[in-house]
C-alpha cells in the first residue's frame, strides 16, 4: 500500500530541473499587459488632488485606472465587504492601492506608477493598539468574552498570584513566489484566471462579482503555490481582480506580480496581539483561574480577522486544564496593512499568552517550568470511546451582539463568512453520547485524546532534559557573560475549520480505459506535499503505486464549491473526498468484473497493481478495458463532510474541533549578555502525525514549522515609523531565518499512534501545528535571561537582540 | 537594444536586449528558462542563482550585457539528459524541498559551494555558504542533509 511510505514531493523532479511551472513562469501569451498599483503615500486622509496624466503618457501605457473607473467596486473583502480595491477618495493605509496600471511590460508598468502626482490631506492615523483603544476604533461592537467558572474569584482567592502582559508581533509570510495573477479573456465574455492562491473558489467569486458574472463564467485553475502560509488565502484577491476587469475591458490578457517590497507594503501580515494575564495558582504551581485580555491589531479591513481572533481565544488553555477562565478578545481596527491568515490563524498566540504564564507562574515559584506545565495538562486519554462530549450550553453573560452578520454578496466558502443556520445557537444538535470522565476546554470540547503525558516522558527523556537542565545551571554559574537556556514545551492545536460549513470537500477521479489515472480535488498545492498525500490515498484503494495517478492543477470548473486550503485540513478533507470517489468507481468496477467472472463483488481484491476476481488475476489496465467495454463509468465525484462538529462563536461553546494534534519541542539556547545575541544549540522535537500518511513529508512539515515558528518568536520584527509605513518591508530589514540561523542540533520524531477519530487512514493534520513548536525558542531565551538575576525577564515577542538586551538590563536592575 | 550573445548551458543563445536588461530577465524572457526564479528582486534571497563563468551570481543583480561573451549554467543545464546531476537528486530523495520555489537557487549556489570546498566541506562550512539563498519552508535541515550527501560527505544527522 503506498500510504505510509516517505515518497518524495510529487512534484520533486520537475522542482530539481526547474521544469515546475508557477504563475509568472506559464508562456506570456501574445499581447500580454503588465499591471502595476500606485500606492497611498500616507497612513490615513483624503485625496486632495490626482493627476495621473504623466502616468497614462508614460512610455508602454495602455490603460490606467481610479476607483470609480472600475465596473464595480471590485470588493477583495473574503468576509465583510469593506475591501474596494482601489481606495477612492479616502486613504486607510500607507500602502493602499489607488490606482491601477496596464502596459505592455513589467517594468513600464512599474516606472509609469511613479509619474503620479497625488496631494494627500492627512489626519491622525491610528497605528497600535494604544492608538485604536483611546479611538474606540474596533470590529464587532465590543469585545468579545468567553468564559468558564469565576476566574476572579478563583485568583482573588488563590495561595499565589501573578499578573504581567506580553507583547507578540506580527509577521511577513515572506512566501518565496511573491503574489501573482493571469487573467485571460475567453470567448462569450469568460475569464480564465492562473492565480497562485490557497483558494480558487475564493477568487472565482470575487472575479466574478467585479465583473457581474456568474460563477460559471469564470474558471481559476492554480497548479502549485511557491508558499502560501495563509497569506495565499484573501491576499491575492486584489491580483486577480484587477488582471480580470484589464483582460474584461481590453481583451488582452493581463498579468500582475507584486514585486518584494510592494507586497510587503500592500498585503496582510499575522496579526500582532498584547494579552495582559493575571493568575491565580497553588503552591505546585496548580492554576486555579486566570484571566487573559487579548488584543489583536487587525489592520484597516475585516478580513479573516474574527475567526482569526476567535481561535487566539480557543487556544488560550494550550494543553492544560483551566478550571475557571475568563477571556476578553478585542479586534481593534488601525490603519495598517489588513492583518490576515497566517499558519496557526491566532492559535500561535493565544498559547503564547498561557506559556507565558506557566514560564511566569514557574519564576514565581523557583520551580521548573516542566513541573508547572505538567501539573496543569489536561488528564490523560483513557481508553474510552473517542467521541466527544457534548457541549455544556450555559448562557453568556453580557455576549456581545454579532454585527458580523450576512454581507451584500456575502461569499460563504470563506473564513470570514458568517456561520451558517446549523451552527447558528438553537439549531438542533447532533446527538452524541455523554463521557463525564472527560475534562473539558473553556469553550466546553472534552479532550478526549489527550497524549501530551506520554509524549512529554518520552521527550524529557529522548532529550535529556533533566540532566541537561542540571548541566546548565552549574554551566551559567561560572559563565558571566554568555548564559545558556532551555525549555520544553507542549503544542494541543484544534483541527478544523472553526466556520464549521467550510469542512467539506469535493474530488474529481477518473480511470482512463488503459488503467492511468487522473485525480483532482479542491485543494492547492503551496508545497505541503498535499498532492503526494492524496495520491497515495488514491493509488492504495486501487491498489497501485502513486506513478499510476497523475494529479492535475486544482480547476474550479472540476470541483466546485472547494474551502480554502487552510486551518491544515487539506489531507483530512481531500484525503476522504478522494477516497470516497475511488471506492465508488473501485464499487463498480467489482460488481461488474465480479458479473463477468461469476463471483461474489466483495471478493475482488485491488492490490500491486493487478486486480484479483475469483480465481482470475488480470492487470489494473485489463480490467479497465474491460469495465469500460462492459459500459460501466469510470468516472466518479467523492464528497467528504467532517462530522460531529457543532459551534456557538458568540457563545464560545460547542466542539469545533474534530481532534487535537499535539507535539513538544525542547530548545537549547545561549545568549551573549553584551549585545544580547543568541544562538540555538538544540532542538529536539517529538511531534503527532497520528498513523503518518508519509512520514517524510510530514517531518518536512514539523521541521519549517518549527524554524518558522522560531522566526516569528525572534527575529522577524516588522516596524512601521510614526507615519504608519512600515520600514521593514525588504529581506535587507525583516529577517526570516536563514541556513545559518538554523538549531546546530536538530532531532525531529514522530509520535507512534493513530487518531483515535475516523480520519484518512487515521492520520492526523500537520501543516499548522509544528509552528507553535517554535514557542520553546522564546521560554529558553527567558531562562537564559533568567540566569543574570531574579526578577522576572518580562521577555516581549519577537525577542531581537536588542529586547534580549534590555530583558537582561531589567533582571539585572531587579531586586 | 543591442544584440547578445551568451553561452547559456553549452548553447551560444542571441536575444535582442536593452542596456538595462537584467540577465534575469534575459533568460526567463528572452530564453524561456523559467527555472531560475525571481523572490526578491534585490540580490537578498538567492532564488536567482545562476553560475556565470564558473561562479554562483544572483541572476537578478547581473545586467544581461555584463554576461556578454560568458559561460552561463542554469537549473535547466544541470541533468545529463534524463540522469539527475547528483545535486539534483540528492535534493529529491533527502526531501530538500517543499513549494520548491528557492530550490533551482539553492542548487546552483550548492554546485559552487561544492565545487569550491571539493572534500574540506563539513555542515558547518553548508550552513555558512548557504546564508543568502532563503527557503521559507523546509527549515534548512534536508537542504543542508542533500549538499553534503551530493557532496559525497554523508547526513549529518
Ligand atoms: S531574486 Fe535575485 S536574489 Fe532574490
Ligand atoms: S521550498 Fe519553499 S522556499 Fe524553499
């Protein structure tokens, strides 16, 4: 069976002779226009005056574009409607499209920007989250708040108390291939759109709404993405919209790639939070209640913002079991670039916010953060039925009122859209059974397959935690300049869409008459190896190796109606999609060959490439032939919807997550007290895949997740002046981890055991996860710190150099 | 414009170009070979890497009449036909790659590096080589794994 095994990526040959083919790199077809943006020059204001005739005379120009030159509003919102892709008259962020560009090439496109003359009227815009709270300037009409026992009583009344605020902030996606659209026109007024995108769904129905076409007039095919990370997954709304209404109005095909600093400066980035945190916990350090405050800066538009938001919130416990919680979520609106998707989607965050407070309540204690960690996990899986409980329904106290509602041409495949009648409250339930046993999330999910105790053991162990821990203690005590640090610490990431109709899928398989097969299915390749997976999935119910199955560019004229490839579900959905079309066509193929050969359908066997009927035992290419000359179809759709899941966002109750994935890192570092430098010595992470559907593929996953997730909690600072532009907006100022930068030991496994769920050959979800691996960097550079005095590093996100410097600074100053 | 003419992959190739062309440009526009990728515009990410007269240089950085009258190797030129050069397949089967965006890069700057430490190269010397070509995904470890096993030095791990 070819599931299980460490297959190289599909696509691994084309990629090492550089035959693999991304958008820009398709032929440019005959007559091709380049398009370009001309950017806001300020943060927030009004346009006081235009003048683009220098731009429309300049040399190659064939077309140029303000707001209300445009067919429509060409809204690039994935959710609330509030995204024109040209600004009009009002300025909401330095960087903001007002203008749009057409010439007959990349570099004339791109020079003519620059002749514009355009007078802004600034006024104050509002940049941090200080900024936006002093304006009341926010999404939803206040913030949102979830909640579980009386933290405040539970830490008023506690042995010991902490309370502290730890910023985080963003990060650029910094996906190699930069965003890229080709629209070409068809005939009878049709577009055809390239786009690298997470979600040709997405883009065919904004396409589509600019142009005042039906969904069918629209076809979006995307082979491959070099990186998406989530940026993928609204950001390119804007490309392809305007390659769209070019091609539209001129009939030429168009084609636009941001260069490097405009999509920093234009696109969405992860959203920076503050969480303020009080604590209240026991002498083992034992939480009894905590409250956290969170603040997330979402930039100028909705986008996927809420649901981003909403899983910070459903991350808040990580793995540990918080008998009374209470947390308060504000979406504050800025004038930024529009903070997007970003791997985690808000998960990242939110457990930062709750490691922090084991890191801190550890500090208060004189313990090892281990023990605190451990002492507050969730209980142990038991061996019982995998089910999850039903949700507790207790009403909210003061839930805020979602204004989120349904939009003007509201596009219900996004994130951003709003939940559906069946996962609205009151809708009826889906019956589960009750297990009391079990200890629930603050949002009311029992955690029923909880392994993050065994996993832990075999780590500490594998990693020599306890003994190196020893070993560095004795180490920083005669080392006064460089100290070294080191922490472990457990990721429990929720699977699912938390928008719980976007957990379905659709599959495309056919079985030529010569036995080759061809797959297609709704999600996008952006490197995950998603294809090689599926493939796998497909040749093992046909029983052939995956070279029999040649995966075709995701089309939305094959699947319609696909999510977004996000929120790491991309094999757990187009896994079982696929599945459910090969068995169909693998049904039917039985039930003839069977007839032919006179035996039973349930005895005929798929396996090593030959298909076995009684006693006969012909090739898979022969028994094709032969259900197709016997007239039977060999074409099929599969369709795959998640059950069990039930949600109340406005709530926070209900189970929206199918399972948990869970994983452990432990970081070694050491830090240079004179300049606050740092490096990482080692890594050892031991991560759960469930039954891996390919081991290599998967490490790959865990290995630069980790090293981003390392990134964002480091180096990765974006800076944007007084003025709201951001400064960092080039690989020469925002640094992502490079070669060098990498742990000089490195021990990457993979936890033994299957998902307790009914998941494609009981694997687990991978892409997300790992990221969050990368907090363990953080909490060791905290140690590290640690050693130069007693009071508590205090330790801000991303910690640079220079805030490893000052956190020193402060320990030292401390008592 | 002015005529050019460079060696690119053993073939003299002539395109008509201006002055301010980029040898970039020349060989994903002019030549067609679009394995050599543009991330960053700005010589800083290494997805361009070509070898220019036996030398690894960001393709996005070298004006294309600089080239003129030069040996240039690109990711296209690498295979002998269908044999993989052993770079190339060490980045397959070491899973050197995930969207594969940097990787054309990440080979030819690796070729040099190779060529450059013959049998002193150790992860170490990898590593430090390798800092200017970025890969978003993979973390490095299979990339660094690959160069050393083409490099006939065994996996570090
Ligand atoms: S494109 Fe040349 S170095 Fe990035
Ligand atoms: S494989 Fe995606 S950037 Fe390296």
């Amino acid at each position: 069976m070819s599931v299980s095994k460490p297959l190289p990526h599909d696509a691994a040959r084309l990629h090492v002779t550089g035959a693999a083919r991304y958008v820009d790199d398709i032929p440019t077809p005959a007559r091709c226009l380049h398009l370009a943006f001309g950017l806001s020059q300020v943060a927030a204001g009004r346009i006081k005056s235009i003048d683009l005739e220098a731009v429309r005379h300049a040399p190659g120009v064939v077309g140029v574009w303000e707001a209300n030159d445009l067919p429509s509003d060409c809204d690039c919102s994935p959710s609330a409607h509030d995204e024109p892709m040209l600004s009009g008259k009002t300025i909401h962020y330095f960087g903001q499209p007002v203008f749009l560009v057409a010439a007959t090439s990349y570099l004339a496109a791109r020079k003519a920007v620059k002749a514009a003359e355009i007078l802004f009227e600034t006024r104050d815009a509002i940049l941090t989250i200080d900024d936006a709270l002093a304006a009341e300037s926010r999404f939803e009409d206040g913030p949102r708040v979830w909640s579980k026992g009386d933290a405040g009583e539970a830490i008023d009344t506690a042995p010991h108390r902490i309370e502290g605020e730890i910023e985080m902030g963003g990060q650029e996606h910094f996906y190699l291939e930069g965003q890229t659209a080709l629209a070409i026109p068809q005939e009878g007024g049709d577009i055809l759109v390239h786009a690298s995108t997470q979600h040709p769904t997405e883009i065919q129905h904004k396409v589509a709404h600019a142009l005042h076409l039906p969904m069918h007039g629209v076809r979006v095919e995307t082979r491959r993405m070099g990186g998406g990370f989530g940026g993928k997954e609204s950001q390119g709304n804007a490309l392809a919209i305007a390659c769209a209404v070019v091609a539209a109005k001129t009939g030429r095909p168009a084609k636009m790639r941001y260069d490097r600093d405009d999509d920093f400066m234009i696109t969405g980035k992860r959203h920076d939070f503050r969480i303020a945190y009080r604590a209240g916990f026991d002498a083992e350090g034992r939480v009894l209640g905590v409250e956290f405050v969170q603040y997330a800066r979402c930039g100028w538009a909705q986008d996927l913002s809420l649901p981003v938001a909403d899983r910070a919130m459903l991350h808040a416990d990580n793995a540990y079991h918080l008998p009374a919680i209470r947390i308060e979520s504000h979406r504050l609106r800025t004038n930024t670039q529009s903070a997007t998707a970003f791997r985690g989607f808000g998960g990242p965050q939110g457990m930062l916010g709750i490691e922090r407070v084991m890191d801190h309540v550890a500090h208060h204690l004189g313990t090892d953060p281990l023990a605190v960690r451990r002492a507050n996990y969730y209980a142990a899986a038991q061996d019982v039925d995998a089910g999850g409980g039903p949700a507790p329904r207790s009403a909210q106290p003061n839930a805020p009122r979602d204004i989120s509602g349904p939009k003007k041409d509201a596009d219900s495949t996004t994130r951003g859209a709003s939940p559906t009648v069946s996962q609205m409250p009151g809708a009826p339930q889906p019956d589960r059974v009750r297990a009391p046993q079990h200890q629930t999330t603050p949002y009311g999910q029992a955690v029923t397959d909880f392994i993050l105790h065994a996993m832990t053991d075999r780590l500490e162990r594998d990693a020599d935690y306890t003994k190196r821990r020893e070993t560095i203690a004795a180490w920083n005590a005669q080392s006064p300049v460089l100290k070294r640090g080191i922490a472990l610490t457990p990721v429990k990431f929720g699977i699912s869409f938390t928008l719980t109709h976007l957990n379905q899928a659709g599959a495309l398989v056919h079985v030529y008459q010569d036995g080759s097969i061809a797959m297609n299915h709704g999600g996008t390749e952006m490197g995950q190896g998603l294809f090689q997976k599926v493939a796998q999935v497909a040749a093992s119910r046909f029983g052939l190796s995956p070279e029999a199955i040649r995966i075709t560019a995701t089309d939305t004229a094959k699947v319609p109606n696909t999510s977004a490839t996000a929120a790491s579900s991309g094999s757990d959905l187009n896994g079982m999609a696929v599945k459910a079309a090969c068995d169909t066509i693998r049904d039917r193929m039985a039930e003839h060959l069977a007839r032919l050969y006179q035996t039973e359908p349930g005895t005929v066997r798929f396996a090593d490439g030959h298909v076995h009927v009684g006693d006969a035992v012909l090739s898979f290419g022969e028994a094709a032939t032969l259900c197709y000359e016997g007239r039977v179809s060999l074409s099929s759709t599969g369709f795959y919807k998640t059950p069990g899941l039930q949600w109340d966002r406005i709530k926070g109750r209900g189970r929206p997550f199918f399972y948990f994935a869970y994983g452990a890192a432990c970081t070694e570092v050491v830090v240079d007290s004179l300049t606050g430098e740092y490096r990482i010595l080692r890594a050892d992470i031991l991560h759960d895949c469930g039954t891996s559907l390919n081991p290599a593929l998967d490490i790959g996953q865990i290995e630069g997740g980790y090293v981003q997730g390392v990134g964002w909690v480091t180096t990765e600072e974006l800076v944007w002046d007084s003025e709201g532009r951001l400064r960092t907006h080039a690989p020469s100022t925002y640094k992502i981890p490079a070669c060098s930068d990498r742990p000089d030991v490195f021990h990457v496994a993979l936890w033994d055991g299957a998902n307790r769920e009914d998941t494609i050959y009981r694997s687990k979800a991978v892409g997300e996860p790992p990221f969050m691996l990368g907090i363990s960097a953080l909490m060791a550079l905290s140690d590290a710190i640690s050693a130069h005095g007693s009071r508590y590093p205090d330790l801000h996100a991303p910690a640079t150099p220079e805030r490893v410097l000052s956190a020193i600074q402060r320990v030292r100053d401390g008592d | 414009m002015r005529q050019l003419a460079i060696t690119v992959n053993g073939e003299v190739r002539t395109a008509d170009v201006e002055d301010r062309t980029l040898l970039v440009e020349f060989l994903r526009e002019g030549l067609g070979l679009t394995g050599t990728h543009v991330g960053c515009d700005t010589t800083q990410c290494g997805a361009c890497t070509v070898i220019m007269d036996g030398q690894a240089v960001k393709s996005c950085t070298v004006l294309a009449v600089m080239a003129e009258g030069a040996e240039v190797r690109t990711i296209e030129g690498l295979a002998d036909g269908d044999r993989l050069h052993p770079l190339q397949d060490a980045f397959s089967r070491h899973h050197a790659l995930q969207c594969g965006f940097c990787t054309p890069g990440m080979i030819m700057a690796s070729l040099d590096v190779i060529e450059r430490h013959g049998a002193d190269l150790d992860a170490q010397t990898v590593r430090h080589e390798l800092e200017g070509n970025l890969c978003r995904c993979t973390g490095y470890h299979n990339i660094v794994k690959a160069v050393l096993d083409a490099a006939g030095r065994g996996s570090p791990r």
